[in-house]
C-alpha cells in the first residue's frame, strides 16, 4: 500500500509530495496516521539541507518533526499503546529519514503519547518540538505563581506554548511582539504586558516599568552571548534566572547569573507532562493558520516571511 509524503530525495533537489510505500511498525514501534503536524524553524533548517552541520541525511528523506494522528497498527512489544488510540508526538533524532509529513508513520513509542480529550488535533499537531521546548525552557527558569517572566520572542512557536503554560501557571509573562496581530495574539494567550521588540529597546523598555528587574528571562532569539548578555544583566532581579534556546548563554560572561542553554529531552516521561500542561492551559489554542497538505510549500513560505504562533498542517483526515 501507498502513502504520500514530503520527501527530499538529495541536497541538490527541493522536497516535494510524493508517493511511497506505508511504513510497517518494527519492534517497538507504532504506526501513526498522521492527521496533523506544524512547520517549526527546524524542518525548515532540515528541508533546505542547513542542518547537514549536525544531522545525517539518509536520501530518500522524508521531513516533518511533529504530529498528532492515530494508532492504525502495533508492531511487536508494543503494550500500552492500542489501535484507534489518539496520539500526538515528535520525530526526534541524529538522523534525518524519516518524518511526520506523510499519511502514516512507524515511529517508536517512546516518541509518542495519548492526546488528552481537551485538546484538538491542530493544536495536538503543533506540540511536539515547539511544546516540547517551552517545557523545557520553564524548567529551567523554574518560575511559579507570582514571578514574572520576560519571553524574547514571545509571538512565535515556543514563545507562545511558553507564554500560555506560564500564564496559566500564574506567572506574569512579559512577551514581545510588534503592534496589531502579533500583540493581540500574546495577550489572547495569557500575556499580561507586551514590548514592541521592533521599535523599542527591549531591556530597557522592561527595566523602565520593572525598576527591580524580572524573575526569568526566557530568550529565543540571540544567537550571540554579546546580545544575551546584556539583555538577561538588564532585565534580571537579583536571584533570577535566565534561559536561551540558541546556546547563547555564556556562563563565563554572565559572571555568576544562573542561565540555561535548552536542549530539549523527549521521553515518554517529558511527552506525558506536556500532555498534562497542555489539558490544563490550551483550550486558547497558539495555532494560527492551518495549511492542507498540498499547501505545505506556503506553510514554509509563511514560516520564512515572519509568522505569529504556530502554523498547522493538514495532513489527512
Ligand atoms: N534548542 C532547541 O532545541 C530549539 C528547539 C526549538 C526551537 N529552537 C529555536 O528557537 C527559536 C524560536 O523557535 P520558534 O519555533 O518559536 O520560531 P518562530 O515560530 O519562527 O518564532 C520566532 C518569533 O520571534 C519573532 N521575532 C523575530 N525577531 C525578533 C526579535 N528581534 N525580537 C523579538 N521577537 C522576534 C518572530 O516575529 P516575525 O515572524 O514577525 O519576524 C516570530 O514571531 C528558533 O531560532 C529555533 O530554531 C531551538
């Protein structure tokens, strides 16, 4: 039997759908029709072969990182997982060969868990490594009811899994985002103030109506310890601590302030958490467009213009 997926068949070539044999579960693994998924900075590093750096390519390559879809098949020593059961995941790993944008997918168990009833497919779709790392983030900065906490880059992908899991944790959550679509976005998913990264500066901005600083900074942006620097020793309350998904934090030039680089873990430990964060605060979902399957071209498009929240995909039905 035949699927369809978004393969890229060598670096020389752009992905593209096409038709190819349904994968079968081996050991361990569980075979997913996929429903849904969302388009991250990552698959588009991998799509157009920059993350050759540090993944192996295994041609041809199917690509796609996150999905929510349903158990069609169990492959042997597959115990707690049953046909029919809704579950949403992450294809995560080294090598790149095999991803969620396809009609089905084999994938290990221990990448996957059960949707919780409360929430929908798209927003289930567009969890994965978005969802995954927000979690991730908020570990590190270890915030609660009460602290408030600065997310640079707060109207995108993570940032708005971070904003509406701490919002709805009771932290006070600072995000930036320009004017208009990405300002109301934010404040519809928790944020109790915003700050127009485009027009102001940001630490500043954050240090004029927090004289005594933040308690966490969670920054997606900085690539570079000279601009990380800077912002977490402008905003951050003594104490505080500080977050970066793009290795910018440097412990040497932070002389001494607590700052995480976040590389995200997925377990069915971290999965089934997420879950849980997810039941309880995304009932305002971040997803902001969907795009079918044929379209996926313009969900890429859409992600490389500049998009607020999460773009899903509609895989099958
Ligand atoms: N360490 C890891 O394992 C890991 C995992 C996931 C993601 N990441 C990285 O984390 C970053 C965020 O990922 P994402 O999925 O959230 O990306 P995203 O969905 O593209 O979101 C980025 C958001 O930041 C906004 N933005 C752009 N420049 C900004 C600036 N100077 N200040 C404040 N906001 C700005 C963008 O607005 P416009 O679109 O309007 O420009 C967009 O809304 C990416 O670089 C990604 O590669 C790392």
């Amino acid at each position: 039997m035949s699927m369809r997926a978004y393969q890229l068949e060598g670096f020389d070539s752009a992905p593209r759908i096409v038709d190819v044999p349904r994968p079968t579960p081996g050991t361990g693994e569980v075979l997913v029709q996929v429903r849904t998924s969302s388009v991250n900075p990552l698959d588009a590093n991998i799509a157009a072969g920059r993350a050759r750096r540090y993944k192996e390519y295994v041609f041809p390559a199917i690509l796609g990182s996150d999905f929510c879809g349903v158990v069609a098949e169990t492959g042997p020593g597959v115990t707690e997982l049953s046909v029919g059961d809704r579950v949403f995941g992450l294809v995560h790993g080294n090598t790149v060969h095999t991803g969620s944008f396809a009609e089905f997918l084999a994938v290990p168990q221990d990448q996957l868990t059960v949707v919780p009833a409360a929430v929908d497919d798209l927003t289930a779709g567009a969890l994965g490594l978005a969802g995954v790392t927000a979690a991730a983030c908020l570990d590190a900065v270890r915030v609660g009811d009460g602290d408030t906490l600065l997310v640079v880059g707060g109207s995108g992908g993570v940032g708005s899994f971070a904003t509406r899991f701490a919002a709805a944790q009771g932290v006070r959550v600072i995000a930036t985002a320009r004017p208009g679509h990405e300002e109301n976005h934010v404040l519809r998913l928790g944020a109790a103030e915003t700050v127009d990264w485009s027009a102001q500066d940001v630490a500043l901005t954050v240090r004029g109506k927090h004289p005594d600083g933040v308690t966490a900074v969670i920054d997606l942006i900085d690539r570079d310890p000279a601009a990380f620097t800077p912002l977490v020793v402008g905003t951050l309350a003594p104490g505080g601590r500080a977050a970066s998904t793009l290795r910018a934090a440097d412990s040497q030039a932070l002389g001494g302030i607590p700052a995480v680089n976040v590389r995200p873990k997925v377990d069915p430990k971290v999965l089934r958490r997420l879950a849980e964060l997810a039941e309880h605060s995304l009932r305002d979902s971040p997803v902001t467009a969907v795009y079918d399957f044929d379209r996926i071209g313009e969900a890429f498009a859409a992600l490389a213009a500049g998009s607020v929240g999460k773009l899903a995909l509609r895989i099958s039905t």
